[in-house]
C-alpha cells in the first residue's frame, strides 16, 4: 500500500549505568511519522545526545513537528519533551489522560532518579504533556490511532496504530531483541501484558516498533516482536514457579533466550519476582 507518511527510527545506543546501581539500560527507540509537510515524534529519549539527535532528524525531514506522543509514564520515554518543545515552539505534547496523571505524579522522583543515574548527560524535564482529546492524531490528512493497552511494562501505556503504513509503534507493550523489563509488574499483570501483545498483533501489522530494541533489529521481523514479547512473558511466568530462586530463574531464561542484551533487566525482573514471591510466603 502507498501511503504518503513515512517512518524514520532512531534506536539510542546500549548505556552503562553507574557502578552503585550496575548493569545497562536498555537502547530505547524514538519515532518519526513525517508526511510532506508535518511531522509527528513518538517518544522523546531522555540523554542530551540523544535528544538532539532526534532535533536532527525532524530538522531534516523538512516537515514542521505538530505533535509529540509519549506512550507512558517513563522517563526514557518523555524526558525530551521540554528540550523539544523549546526548539519547536509550534508542538504539543500529548499523552493519554491517564498517563498525563501518572507523570504529573512522578515526574519529580524521576528527575531525581536521573540525575542518579545519567548526571549532566540526561536531559531534565518539567514539562507535564497535555491530556489527548480523542483518540486521533492527524498528520497531513493521515490518521494514527492513539490505542490504550491495558498493561506493558508499566499502566496505563498506549500504542500508535498507523494505518497507512500498517505500523504500530508499541511502546514499551513490545520489546526486540532485548530483554523486557518485567520488575514493574507482577503475576497479576504479566497475562493483561500479553493480552496487550495479542491486541497489538490483531491489527496485523507489517512494522511494530519496539520501545527498546537491539539497534540492529528489524522492525519488520514479527517473530522478533510480537512473537518473542510473548513468548518471554509465557516463558518468565512458568519458570518463576519452577525455579529455585532468582539467580536460577535468570539462568534458566538465559538458557531460553540467549543471545538478547541487556541481561541487567532480566536479572531485575527475577530479584524483583522472587522478592515478591518471599513476601507471600511469609
Ligand atoms: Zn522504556
């Protein structure tokens, strides 16, 4: 199908964290929907480098930013917004009314966390987005669908359909090539992610870009979207029980899926599960 949008990905690169918190965050995605003469970002990243790279790409598409759509309530995905607004004084910033609450309640601890975290490099933000009205998001005449997921990593959390160019832009809902951050969720939540992934996979969508990805993935390999999202979350969910405590259940996914990065979210994911796990049984 021809559609008259096109899609540019930018994928952050792998960072270290510092020594006191360790292991790695994971490379985050954000996405460019450009017709010929506006542009909508999905996700902001949250370092300088990053966000700047990201002003050079909307700068280069030649279209004039409308509107930014932050999918959730997480710093890597918003923190951008107020760097971006300054430079593109024409732009919202939009979310889902639920999400638009969840960051004005967290918003203050995040920027704390991330000054922890990233120091000078990490962007700061003030910003709270706007509340979405409706559901459409319009970009020369072309619609994206705003679609809110019952859970991902976190709820609330939203996806963008496109339909013309039969994407969806998932949010952290999907994860490619990496490993998903489970430790924000429980028992309870990780059967409603999944019936996330299966909404996700019912619009048959031919690109599903991933809110993390292996910046050499595909957003065009299915398999390594929708299918692996849910086969993670099936595998963490019937070997949690089957495990001895934590670090067999990291060895036990390793062994599963071997060759995703950032095995620093696994192994939060399982201290995280089996904590919770001990609490019950006390
Ligand atoms: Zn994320």
């Amino acid at each position: 199908m021809n559609s008259i949008l096109s899609i540019d990905v930018y994928t952050s690169p792998l960072q270290t964290l510092p020594e006191s918190v360790g292991g790695w965050f994971s490379p985050t995605t954000s996405t460019l929907l450009t017709g010929p003469t506006e542009a909508v970002l999905v996700d902001t990243q949250y370092l300088q480098n990053d966000v700047n790279e990201v002003i050079r790409r909307i700068e280069s598409s030649g279209s004039r930013l409308t509107t930014i759509f932050v999918t959730h309530a997480h710093a890597d995905h918003y923190f951008g917004i107020e760097t971006l607004l300054e430079r593109f004084r024409g732009a919202r910033a939009v979310a889902l009314p639920s999400v638009v609450a969840a960051i004005r309640a967290t918003n203050e601890a995040q920027r704390k966390q991330w000054r922890a975290w990233f120091g000078e490099r990490a962007v700061d933000n003030t910003v709270v987005p706007e509340p979405l009205n409706g559901d459409t998001i319009w970009v020369d005449g072309q619609e994206l669908k705003v679609i809110e997921i019952g859970q991902a990593d976190i709820a609330p959390s939203a996806i963008v359909w496109v339909p013309s160019l039969r994407a969806v832009v998932a949010g952290d809902a999907i994860y490619n090539g990496v490993n998903p951050f489970l430790a924000a969720a429980g028992p309870d939540e990780w059967p409603k992610w999944i019936e996330g992934v299966d909404t996700i996979a019912a619009l048959q969508p031919r690109i599903v870009v991933a809110g993390h990805k292996n910046p050499e993935a595909a957003d065009d390999d299915l398999d390594a979207t929708i299918t692996y999202t849910r086969d993670y979350l099936r595998a963490f969910m019937a070997e949690l029980p089957a495990s001895s405590d934590s670090r067999d259940l990291v060895s036990r996914m390793r062994s599963r899926f071997p060759d995703k990065i950032n095995p620093s979210a696994l192994v939060l994911s399982a201290v995280t599960a089996w904590k919770r796990e001990n609490n019950n049984r006390d």
